[in-house]
C-alpha cells in the first residue's frame, strides 16, 4: 500500500463503493461492511458513513472518536458479505470468522482491512452528535490514506489496467454487487 | 418510467452512482451534476447529498425546500460532464446548453430530467440548517420515485440484462467515468 495525499483521498471514495468500515475501543475490534459512505469535502477531506446505533461498531466509534474506511475488492466479496451479514455483538470471534486480516493503523490504531485497495483512518468530526443520534450519520476527517498502486496512483482509480478481481464492489441487496466496470471519458466541456 | 415503492427508493443509490440535483423556485429552474450523494435511511427513505453553498442549485433548494435526485446514464456522459462545469449562476441558459430536457415532478415541482435510469422528488428535511451550514450537505426524505423497467425491476438493478449505454456512471476525476459493471455474486452467510 502507497501513502495518498490527503488532498486526493476524497476520490477513493468519489465512485461510490461498498466499503467496511473498522472500530477499536478498549480492547475490542470490529469491521462491518456499509454501502452508505461518501466524500464530504476535499481539503480538509472529510467523509460521511451511515453506521446505525445498534451495531458494536457505533459503540466503538463513539467510545474512541475514531474509525477506518477500507475499499474491498471482488476477490473479497464473501468476506463483504460476511462482514454486513454478521454482527460483533453476537460473534465476538466475528473477524475470525469473516477471514478478516487486520493491521493498525498508524495515528489511531483502528484497524485496516488487508486485501482493500484503499484505507483510510478518519477521526470523527466534534459536532456530530446531533446528526448522529437521528440519523445515524457519521461526519469524519481524514487524518491518513493509502491504496494499491496496481489501481490508483497519481490520484487517480486505473482499474482499466489491472486484474478484475482488484475492482472495488457496489452492492445492490442480499449480496449481490456490482463490480466498477469499464472507462467512459465525457468531452471537455467549452466555455464553461 | 415506473413507480418504485419507496420502501426500496435508497436502492437506486445504494451502488453509489453519480447523480443530477434538479432545483426550482420562483420561475427558476437548474440542474447540477454530483457525485457525493448516498441514502441515509430505508424506510422513510431519506438521502444525502453535498451541494456547495456558492452554486445556484444550493440557493434554489434552500429556498423552496425540495430537490430532485436523477441517476444518469452512460449514454448521458457529455450532459453529466457539461452540467457539472457550468453554472446555473452564470449561464441563464444552462439547461438548454447542456441539452438537458426535463419534465415538473408531481408533488414538488421540482425538475425531473429525461434519459435518465431513476428519478426522485425529495424533501428537505427540516433539522438540518446547522448540518448544511459547515458541510454543505442536504439531507432529505424521498417522497417520490420511478425507475427504468429495462435496468430496475422488482426493487432491484437488472444492468447485465440491458443496453449497456443504460449502465450508471461513477465519476473518478475530470469528466472520467466508470460505468457500473458486472455482476458479482457473494455466497450466503451461515450461522449469521
């Protein structure tokens, strides 16, 4: 995995994957899968997840502050589905189980997910809570990113030039995803 | 166009799409381009979406309290691109221009643009001035809905059974696209 500039890590999530979402707090770890996450601004980059209240990893983002934000890929795709399947609460061997591998992440030490083609630690933004409690929304700021350069570098995604099953997934329902498919390139717009 | 039971609307968002924002007030009518928008909620539906506070779009919603969310397509790529470098601010003329043909939503009003795989008419719900003021994001309940027969049906996107200039575009970075892409299957979750 390459360091991002933090001024690109808005486009690891500009195209809109599913991703899984890593939580550490007092001990306990958790990784969960969310298709509910997007850029919220640039420079600062920010990002905005949906992780609902009855999950341990909304416990464990709320108790510590701080959260990861990884791009699985096709070759993950059970893995995915495992993880939004399963809840930490109920399996408390749950990673073992899902056949997640984790390292820390170096400011925070939330977990990255090995495997992603992109991970990020963010740091949840201070005035969320009153986003968070209705809507289960939570605000944070990048603080750190990294991708595999087989499929972006010089900020930028290239999945056009790598194995399929580096892809990253979009998820419809009940796990069946998308895969990001082939380049479209839009004319330049004049006189804009 | 057909109707989508609102119990399913955050599905014509959940693969993470780039999107059209339609706004009207007071004889005033645009349409921008974003790729930051995903849904907060199943059922209500709601959505969020980040819409810069300097663009013509912003000033048309925060005026009339409802916004329009459309998921283009590949054969629209020159359209998302155009509507998203111009603006409604100093182009009067910018639908025209961008050749984007809309149609009035029934309950709001707001712009409906054709061509496009699935269109919502949303409200703007009522909490979220101290939200949208550092963020720049809308959040929203869907109050209306419709989708293309060829690519969405029973709840769920069909793509591999259509055109494929039907496929929704992913923006990565200065008018280059994915379009969404194959099919991926993950096996059930035992014991979850």
């Amino acid at each position: 995995m390459t360091p991002v500039d933090l001024k690109h890590a808005y486009r690891l999530l500009n195209h809109g994957p599913t991703v899984l979402v890593g939580s550490a707090h007092a001990g306990r770890t958790n990784v969960m899968a969310a298709a509910w996450a997007m850029p919220l601004d640039f420079d600062t980059p920010k990002i905005a997840v949906v992780v609902d209240k009855s999950t341990l990893t909304r416990a464990l983002i709320d108790a510590s502050g701080v959260l990861s934000v990884c791009v699985p890929t096709v070759a993950m795709k059970d893995l995915v589905m495992a993880a939004g399947a399963m809840s930490g609460n109920n399996q408390p061997d749950k990673l073992d189980r899902c056949q997640i591998h984790i390292q820390e992440a170096p400011q925070t030490g939330v977990p990255l997910v090995q495997g992603c083609i992109a991970q990020m630690e963010c740091r949840v933004l201070p005035a969320t809570a009153h986003v968070a409690g209705p809507h289960d929304l939570i605000l944070a700021e990048v603080i750190g990113a990294w991708a595999d350069e087989r499929v972006f570098s010089q900020g930028r995604w290239h999945f056009e030039n790598a194995p399929p099953e580096l892809r990253s997934l979009h998820h419809v329902a009940g796990g069946h995803f998308y895969a990001i498919g082939e380049v479209v390139q839009a004319l330049p717009v004049a006189n804009a």
